[in-house]
C-alpha cells in the first residue's frame, strides 16, 4: 500500500531532543511508559507554595543575609530503616541548622538530601568484580545495590516506589517541622527563631521520572517540579546543551548545578543565562565541589567571574565529592581534615572577592558510621570496615556533623 501524507516528522523531534547523560538502559520501553503514565496521574510530592517559600528563603541567602545548610546520604534506600534515618537525620540537620544559625547570627534553611535521592550518576556504565561484569548501581529508583544480576537490572516500577518512598519521608519531615521536637532543652518560643523549617532537595537526574512529576501551578500557571523543593544538576550532566539543563530550565523550582575543578568561567556564565535569564535571587545556586588541593587556585575565578556578569547565583561549599580518596583496600573514604580545609578555603575566597560564602551541602548521616576518616572521635583507617553502610559515598556520620557545624559557625562567625 502507498504510504498517504507526509512522512511523520517524530523522528526528527526526537532526535533533536538534547543528549540525556547518565540514564539507565531500561529493558522494556512498554514499561517505562506504563510507569511514568501512572506517575503522571498522582498527586504533587510537594506544593508550590512551599517550593516558593524555598526559593525566598533562597534570595535572602543569596543577597547575604542567610546560609544554605544541605546535608544528607549520598544514595538514599527504599524500605522501613530508611524511614527511620530519614527523621534521625531530620533532627541532626535541625541541630546543625541551630549551632550554625547561633554562632553566624544568620538564619540558616535547612534542606535535606532526602525524600527524592535516588538516582545516582556513575564513572562506569558497568561494574565487575571477581571476573562478573554487571550493570553498576544507579540508585534505588533504577535497580538495587545487592552484585547479582537480578538486583543490577533496572526496573522502571522502582520509580513508583521512589515516589511512595519520598511521599512517605516528607510526612515525617512535615510532622517534625510541624512539631520540632528535636532541640534538647529549647522551648518551641527559643527554636522559633533559628530554624527554619527542613525542606528537601535531590539531584534531578533520572528523566523519565523528573518529567512524569512535572504540575501546573493553579495559582500562577507555572510549570514546577513536584518531586522536590530544590533539584541541582550534578557535575556530570551540566552540560549547558544537555537535556538535564534543558530540564530545569523548563521549572520554577529553585535550581543548583555542581560545579568541579574542570568548570570554566564560561560555562557558568552559560549555564547562568540559561537557568536564571531574569537574574533573580534565589532561582540558581553554584554548589562549589572542588577538592582542597584545588579549591583556592580553581574557585577565585569563577565566583570572580559570575559575580562580574552581574548574576546574583548564591554559592555553597559541597567539600566531600572533591576529597573522596581511596584506601588501599579500595574502599572510598574522605577525611575531614579535607572537608575543613575546603570550608575554609571557600570562606576565604569569598570574603576575598567580597561575596557571600553562601552555606554547605554535605553528606552525611545520624547513623554512628565509620565512613569517612576523623573528627573529635576519631575514625581511624583501621575503623572504616566496622560500621560502613554507605551504597554510595561515604558520609559524615552523627558527631563528625556536629563538629563540622561547630566549626563552620567559627569560622562564619570569624
Ligand atoms: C553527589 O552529590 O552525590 C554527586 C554525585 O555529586 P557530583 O555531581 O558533585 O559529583
Ligand atoms: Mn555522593
């Protein structure tokens, strides 16, 4: 039969879409679709309210007069233990959030790293060990951490999970904000004033879900993205041409984009004119991860750069994923020695500029890990394979927190 009309032009649509770095190969398409049709249909995870009251508290940070405090895991886990670090990690942001806010005097927002990340980005498409080549983990909304081939196959159903997973940590991040029990001693009149309430954030990196969980607005007609509060792009899937900025370009949430040692002046000032063309305060903030030995010879440029072009980008210092190290066992750690020198790198090159150091994003976890190396109780080398539970980075664990935070309100308040 003769083909009737033109030829369909759904090809070229498609292929016109920009590359999208860093998703799974689902196996079954049919499936994907199913999955996201139905995402499509369920409710907001959060309001547009809220995400506006974020990117508020956002503009105050970034015009100088607020720190951002973002902390959690790196990989967040689907199940009931979850659930219960969620609000133990709750609590722990709250009283950082607190000993920041006392000794800066600024009011601190706390976000979480929570109710929404599980997507991971990885170096390697695989990963093999002991001569078995599987599929490497992507976070619990693609395929599960466990090495068998069963667990390692993405399975898009895991984003239905994500969603009732995240659904079910904001209720206990709400009820605690809604309550506050958690700042031993203080009476709800003295917390009233330095803590915020938690908000959550998460790398918006796979699509398919990000997408599927995109609203309206009624009340102003915008597009915003209903998985969470704040999303930030990671350092691999920044491209100013790729479909993870074409993403958040496209939503009203307050947006981060990672930022490493490769970044160039230009870049940002792209990926600036692209995320935040009306510059306003509190839409786009640069999350500096650049390691200590790079940090002072890589960042001053850059802020120096961004603040030129008159772009008001709030900066947060990210000093984990430049200082991750391996041991020789192959273990990844990180020692805080690092994470405090780039903290105060940071400070100092902001206060050298003349801009404002803006907050931290950490990973971190309530939980009494021994992932990352020293702090007032040290975690020796020797420790690490006592309690490492991380399917991810390694983080911060409970006291390492808390002495990280005492230290930035020093050095904040110095
Ligand atoms: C992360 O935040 O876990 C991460 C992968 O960071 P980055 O994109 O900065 O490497
Ligand atoms: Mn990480």
């Amino acid at each position: 039969m003769t083909p009737t009309g033109p030829p369909p032009t759904v090809t070229a649509a498609i292929s016109s879409r920009p590359y999208a770095a860093q998703q799974p190969e689902w196996p079954d398409p049919a499936q994907v679709r199913e999955v996201t049709d139905l995402l499509r249909d369920l409710p907001p995870l959060v309001s547009p309210a809220e995400t506006a009251r974020v990117r508020a508290r956002l503009a105050e940070a970034a015009t100088g007069n607020a720190l951002l405090l973002q902390g959690g895991h790196c990989a967040e886990e689907f199940g009931a233990r979850a659930l219960r670090e969620a609000t133990a990690n709750a609590v722990l942001l709250r009283q950082m959030a607190t000993v920041l806010s006392y000794g800066t005097t600024l009011p601190v927002l706390p976000v979480g790293r929570m109710a929404g990340q599980y997507a991971k980005p990885r170096s390697r498409p695989t990963e093999t060990r002991e001569g078995m080549e599987l599929p490497s983990y992507r976070g619990d909304a693609v395929n599960a951490a466990g090495f068998s081939a069963r667990e390692r196959r993405p399975a898009p159903r895991r984003m239905v999970t994500a969603y009732y997973q995240s659904a079910e940590v904001l209720h206990r991040i709400r009820a605690g904000n809604a309550v506050r029990p958690d700042v031993p001693g203080a009476t709800e009149a003295a917390v009233e004033g330095p803590v915020e309430d938690l908000y959550v954030s998460h790398e918006a990196l796979l699509l398919d879900y990000e997408r599927a969980l995109v609203r309206t607005d009624p009340a102003t007609g915008g597009r915003y993205a209903s998985s969470g509060h704040l999303l930030w792009i990671g350092e691999r899937t920044r491209q100013v041409d790729g479909a993870h900025v074409e993403f958040a370009a496209g939503v009203d949430n307050p947006v981060a984009v990672k930022v490493g040692p490769t970044a160039t002046p230009d870049e940002l000032l792209a990926l600036a004119a692209a995320l935040d063309p009306g510059m306003r305060p509190g839409r786009l903030t640069f999350v500096s991860r650049m390691g200590a030995d790079r940090i002072r010879e890589v960042l001053p440029e850059l802020v120096g750069k961004v603040a030129a072009s008159g772009s008001p980008a709030l900066w947060v210092c990210d000093p984990m994923h430049g200082n991750t190290r391996t041991t020789e066992d192959g273990a990844k750690t990180r020692w805080m020695s690092d994470i405090t020198d780039e903290v105060r790198a940071f400070i100092a090159v902001h206060r050298a500029i003349g801009t404002h150091p803006g907050g931290l994003h950490l990973e971190l976890t309530a939980d009494d890990v021994t992932e990352c190396l020293g702090g007032s109780t040290p975690v020796r080398p020797e420790d690490l394979d006592r309690h490492y539970t991380s399917v991810c980075d390694p983080r911060l664990n409970r006291g390492q927190s808390l002495d990280l935070a005492f230290f930035a309100a020093h050095l904040w308040g110095t």
